[in-house]
C-alpha cells in the first residue's frame, strides 16, 4: 500500500523528498502519541543538549584565553547581545537570555539537521509556529505592562494625513497579527525547501550518466543550506529584536 502511495508500481519517483520530514516513533512502528519517543523529539532534545553543552559546560573554565567551544560560546553571545542592544537599546538588552536562548535554539537544530539521516525540528511548522507564537504573546503583552493603553499607538501612524489614519490602522493592525504566520512559515519554509531539494539531487546520483552533475550539485546545496541554517536563524531572531522594540516603543 505504502508503495502504491508513493507511486513506484505506476512509474513515479523511486525517491521521495518528503519523507525525510515524517515524524515517526524510535522504536516500533506503532501510531505516534503524546507520549511516543519519536525522531523529532530525539533531535530536538539533542538540540537542546548542545546548546547547554556549548554555553554552559564550554564557558564554565572561564579560561582567559579560551578554548575553540568558549571561543564559539563567547562570539555568539556577543553577536547577539550587539545586535539587541542596537535595535533595542539599554532598555532591551534585559531580555537578551530570551532572545539569545532563541537563536542558539534555532541554529543548532538547524546545523544538526545537516547530519546525514538527521531529523531537522525547525522544518516542521509545529516547532517554528510555537516559537514565533511565543514570541508573538511575549511582545504583546510585554507592550501592554509596558505602556498600557498607549501600546495601541503602534497602530495609529500619526504621520499620515488624519483621512488616512483609520485606514492604516487597519492596515497596521491586520500586519501586526500576521507576524507569527510569516514568522514561522519563513523559517520552517526556507529550511524545508533546501532539505528537500538535496534529496532530490541525491536521488539523481543514482543514475550513473548525471551522477558527476548531482554529486557537484548536492555539494553546492549543502554549502548553501549551511549558510541558510545560519541565516534564518539570524533573521528569525533580528525580527524578534524588531518586534520587541515596538513593545518597548511603540509609537509611531
């Protein structure tokens, strides 16, 4: 049945792109519950490991000169902690662990999902919705502690001509509930999308006329997504900056 599915018995691909995105339990081959150990549930715990492994047990001699994983640990935070103090300011740098516990997240998934045979979190929508959503609840409710009524001038753009004023609102206000949709469908999109098309390409090596073609393309490809690993999460966690900014100021 599986077979007739994916259409090999009818001439289709012998090769399926998608199938590296199933989530399926680790042991057996029952149905997936709340509560099965499943492939994505493995990947993203080691997910989480080498996060802690990086900046807590990496950083933990504190060594004046440091190793190559206090190097790595030292450079990421401060990457982040310029780029949320530059969009932010002083008043934002106090949510840096949130935001830096974000990026390293997304990353490491990311380049563990380059691992031949991994399972990439960040490519399901489940994992990359939840975060942005997270992201999308913290802002907003950190607006309104913040500034109280006053977070709903983020809305009104008093720039424009009052006639227009209403309008953009409205404009503003459907765009500001969009952000967890475009937020996470870039991620888990971008990262999908070069999966599948290593696969593809894989699938081609196969043939022995274009193997050499494929072999060239799958090494370009690879290089690409480990640029795109780091670039979505880069632009995953600038866009958490900006979103924070307009909760700490939210005037137009």
């Amino acid at each position: 049945m599986a077979t007739e599915a994916h259409g090999e018995e009818s001439g289709g691909l012998v090769f399926h792109p998608m199938d590296q995105f199933i989530v399926s339990p680790l042991m057996g081959d029952g149905p997936v519950s709340w509560f099965t150990l499943t492939n994505a549930a493995l990947w993203t715990g080691l997910s989480v490991l080498v996060v802690f492994l990086l900046l807590v047990v990496g950083t933990s001699k504190r060594a004046v000169v440091p190793g190559r994983m206090q190097s790595v640990a030292e450079l990421a935070y401060g990457f982040i902690y310029k780029m949320v103090e530059d969009i932010c300011g002083k008043e934002g740098v106090k949510y840096f662990p949130y935001i830096m516990t974000l990026f390293m997240f997304i990353v490491c998934a990311n380049f563990l999902g380059l691992i031949p045979t991994a399972f990439t979190p960040t490519s399901h929508f489940a994992v990359t919705v939840l975060l942005a959503m997270a992201v999308f609840l913290t802002v907003t409710i950190l607006g309104f502690v913040k500034n109280g009524a006053a977070f709903l001038g983020l809305f009104w753009v008093s720039s424009a001509p009052l006639a227009l004023r209403p309008i953009l609102a409205v404009i503003e206000l459907i765009s500001y509930f969009v952000r967890p949709v475009s937020h996470s469908i870039r991620l888990a999109g971008n990262v999908m999308a070069g999966h599948a098309v290593i696969k593809v390409f894989a699938g081609f090596a196969a043939i022995a006329v274009i193997s050499p073609v494929s072999v060239v393309a799958i090494t370009a490809m690879y290089g690409l997504e480990v640029l795109v690993s780091f670039i979505q999460a880069y632009v995953f966690t600038i866009l958490t900056c900006v979103y924070l900014k307009d909760a700490l100021h939210p005037s137009h």
